[in-house]
C-alpha cells in the first residue's frame, strides 16, 4: 500500500506512481548519471530555539541577514538525508523545488512508491531509539531559476524561531581546480595573503556573483610578509578568499563594506597604511559612496560603497585597486587588486556564448632583495603563481587539446608593462580579439589577419579566443616580450 509519505503511516490504495504523475514528473530523475552531492542535516532543538543545520555547520538561529548555507547550480542532481533530531514533529519545506522521497528511515521507496513534493512530514524522536526519524530527499536543479531561496520547518512558530535556512542557486558551476604541483601553503609565514608557491598550475580566482539584484560584499584590507621578507597586501573577502571577482548584471545594486585592519608597525605613521577603492574603468558617478577615490579609509576604519549600476552600463572587465594618494604603489605592488565584471558581454558577442572563460590576473611584484643581478626588474606573478627572476620558472596552464576558450587577462599591477605572445613550438598565434578595455569589438572577418602579439600596458584589459594546441603540439606558451620602457624606466625590460 502506499505510505504517502508519512512515515510509520500507511494508506490503501496502491496505485503506481505512473498512474499518479504526469509525464514530466515521471521523467525528471531518469537517466540521471549521477548525484552531484550527498548533504546531510538534522532538525533540533535547544530551549526555545529551533535549527535545521548541515552537518558539520554549526547550528544557529535563523536570522534574515545570514549567507547561504548551502549553494548549488542549475542542472545539479542531488540527495539530502534530513533527520529529526527534537522531540517534536516537523515539516519540512523546500522553496521552488519539488523532490522525490527515495528513503523513509532508512528504507528504500519501492518505484511505484516514490512520489515528488515540496514538504515532508517528519514525526518526533522518542528520545530513546538510538535512530533517529529520516528522510532521504532526491531532486533536480533543472530548469530551476538562479537565486537565493529557503528550506525550513513549515510550522510557523517552529520557522520564527529559527528553523530556517538560505540556499543559492548559481546559473553554472566553476570548472573545477587543477591539483597544485606543490602543496599549497601559506608561504607567507602566517601572512594573510597566502600566495602560491613557483611552478603551479594557474587557478581560476574565486567569483562572487550578484543575487535578487544585490551583490553585498565585505572586504577587509590585511597585510603581511612573504618569505623575502617584501610586504604583501590584499583584499580578503568574508569567506576568507583573497580578492574574489565580483560579477554584477546593468541595474543591480552593489554593496561593499571595506574595513581596513591594517596593523601599523611601531615606529611607523598611520598614513602609510591607508586604503580606498577605484572601481577602474567603470561608468559609476564619484560621488561619496560610489567611484569615490579621493576618500581615505584609514586602519581601524570602514567605509561603505553602496551604488547601483547603471541600467544602461554596458558589459565589460574591469577591476578594482586602491586609489589612495601615496600608497598605491606600495600597494599594489604587494598584490592589492582584484577583478570586477559587468555581464552580458554575450548579447555584444553572441559567438562566446557557452563557451568556457578563463581569467588572468597578470601582476607585479618586488623582486627577491637576496638575489644579486646586474639589474633589478620587477617579477611576476599570474593569478599569484610567481615566475621569478632568475629561473623563469613557469606556471602552468593546462587545456583540453583543441578546445576553444574565451582568455580574459588584465594588467592588474603597479608599474610593468607586457607585452604578450601565444607561442605553439615557437609559431606565434593569432589573437581573435573580442573585447578591449571591457569595450566589445565586432567581429573581424574571416579574411582580415589578426595580431599575433598583444600589447598590455598597466591596467589594460583584453579578452580573446585562444584556439588550444592539438595533440601534436610539443611545446605552448604564453610569454611576454622585450619591452623598451625608456632610459628614465630602466630601459629595455627583458622577455
């Protein structure tokens, strides 16, 4: 017979599923290849206070301004297994998905037995069994809209209490990092800005995505030292990653609050250590609280940034830095920086869209004050793997063979210039430009020759097609070339 899914409760009845559902319910899980992930939570409670808390999170009180607990992509399969764990009963509630029940205390639903809701009833525990009531909830992200919604017990005294909880849904998931050749460390010591060691495979940095029209961000300025003793800054956001990408969409609304809790060393003045932002090469207004890079923001201090797009801002990469008189350079040659993008470049370009995007953040730094060379030119470092004077040791860039990809690099420094050449066994590539300084270009025909050397000065931004190297190629390289700086600049920077 079948349970309706209230466990320990059984109905008459008995009819198949089949005949119960339409055709797309009956379709929606099958031919599923795979579960992308496997969440575990339980419900509880503690005096007045009711949780529903993901397994190794620890169990707070709901309240409307927390992040999301769980974050998801459209098309994303997966099984969340919820147990009771209070004395009282609950319903459980997901917003904008309906699930199948696939397990009820830890017994598989027959086929004709499976249903799809958007609550379950879950009794209380005795406070005896040494189980405890569950469920095990399978759904698909298909065709689900992008943004934050909630889970949570629909007994309404149970959710104003807390028993409530964010989920995000992204539109696609990043692809998924490259092992590190050397284990990643903080190289630093135990500076905050942990850079990655020389030799490593380039990490797509970490992107922070508008949602409902928000994107709401805190950003703390830190400050520590590498193991040359050369200072390192950074912009650390409150997941504790350094210098997300910030993606918004024309019309939202961007919020950010920059703390800096910049440690001033004995001895030495308050001015050197302070901060601002310039959201660089944007068309947001410089009045206080937008693209305002004359404020300072001193150590100790927070000042918020609070702006909307324009909704007719069009898309483009740009990149945000400080601004603060006197400091920049020190700054940014420390690695204070970070990558901002305005989306939609796919309506200028219909021709990217779907295809995979790879993004380059091309730095600056001080060179090792323990080597000795004739002459002393700045190192680099991309998306902060190192490549230093006098080794040149690279870092590393893997592709499938023959794949397409949209490059999106910046000059995101202090003082050098690039100037950049894609080399397959020493054959330069074409550059099939799409877009310069966030501005799209239209499309070069077919016939028209492309550069095969790209020019990238200090903030300069540029994004292409890179056609991948087949299988036969030996040798592929992205490198920089000799660049003549001038005889006040130190002359001829070498490739």
């Amino acid at each position: 017979p079948r349970t309706w899914l209230m466990p320990g409760t059984a109905s008459s009845g008995g009819a198949a599923v089949t005949s119960l559902l339409a055709g797309a319910w009956v379709d929606r899980l099958r031919g599923v290849a795979a579960v992308n992930a496997t969440r575990r939570m339980a419900m509880l409670l503690n005096g007045v206070s009711f949780f529903v808390a993901i397994d190794g999170q620890a169990p707070t009180r709901f309240r409307l301004t927390d992040t999301p607990s769980i974050v998801t992509y459209v098309n994303s399969v997966e099984d969340w297994v919820i147990e009771n764990r209070s004395p009282q009963d609950h319903m459980f509630h997901l917003h904008q998905v309906h699930f199948a029940v696939i397990e009820i205390n830890g017994v598989a639903q027959s086929a004709d037995n499976i249903q799809f809701l958007d609550g379950v009833y879950l009794p209380a525990w005795d406070g005896i069994s040494t189980t405890y009531p569950s469920v095990k909830l399978r759904m698909s992200f298909s065709g689900v809209a992008t943004g934050v919604f909630a889970y949570h017990c629909n007994m309404a005294e149970h959710e104003d209490r807390g028993m409530m909880a964010k989920i995000q849904v992204l539109s696609a998931p990043p692809a998924p990092p490259l092992p590190l050749l050397v284990p990643l460390s903080p190289v630093g010591g135990d500076s905050p800005c942990q850079r990655v060691p020389v030799g490593n495979h380039v990490q797509e940095p970490t992107h922070q995505y508008s949602s409902g029209g928000l994107l709401d961000v805190r950003l703390n300025y830190r400050s520590g030292s590498g193991p040359d003793g050369n200072p390192q800054h950074c912009y650390i956001g409150q997941d504790g990653i350094q210098s997300p990408t910030l993606h918004v969409r024309p019309g939202d609304r961007m919020r950010i609050a920059l703390s800096n809790q910049m440690v001033i060393p004995d001895g030495d003045s308050a001015s050197n250590y302070i901060t601002n932002l310039h959201f660089h090469g944007t068309f947001l207004s410089p009045l206080p609280g937008q693209d305002f890079a004359v404020t300072v923001v001193a150590p100790g201090d927070t000042y918020v940034y609070d702006f909307t797009i324009p909704a007719d801002h069009p898309p483009g990469f740009f990149w945000y830095h400080p601004h603060s008189h006197g400091t920049v350079n020190m700054a940014m040659l420390a690695g204070a920086s970070g990558l901002f993008v305005v989306e939609g470049l796919e309506q200028e370009r219909p021709d990217i869209a779907g295809l995979p995007i790879r993004t380059i953040a091309i730095r600056d730094q001080e060179p090792d004050p323990s080597v000795n060379a004739p002459f002393k030119f700045l190192d680099v470092s991309v998306n902060w793997v190192p490549v230093l004077f006098p080794d040149y040791t690279p870092a590393v860039l893997a592709m499938e063979p023959n794949a397409t990809e949209l490059w999106k690099v910046i000059n995101a420094g202090a003082d050098a210039n690039y100037h950049l050449q894609l080399l397959y066994d020493g054959i330069p590539q074409p550059f099939d430009v799409i877009a310069l300084d966030g501005v799209a270009m239209g499309a070069v025909p077919a016939s028209e020759p492309r550069p095969t050397s790209f020019f990238l000065p200090g903030g300069r931004r540029v994004e292409f097609l890179v056609h991948g190297p087949g299988a036969g190629v030996k040798d592929a390289r992205l490198v920089t070339l000799a660049v003549d700086n001038g005889p006040a600049g130190g002359g001829v920077q070498p490739a």
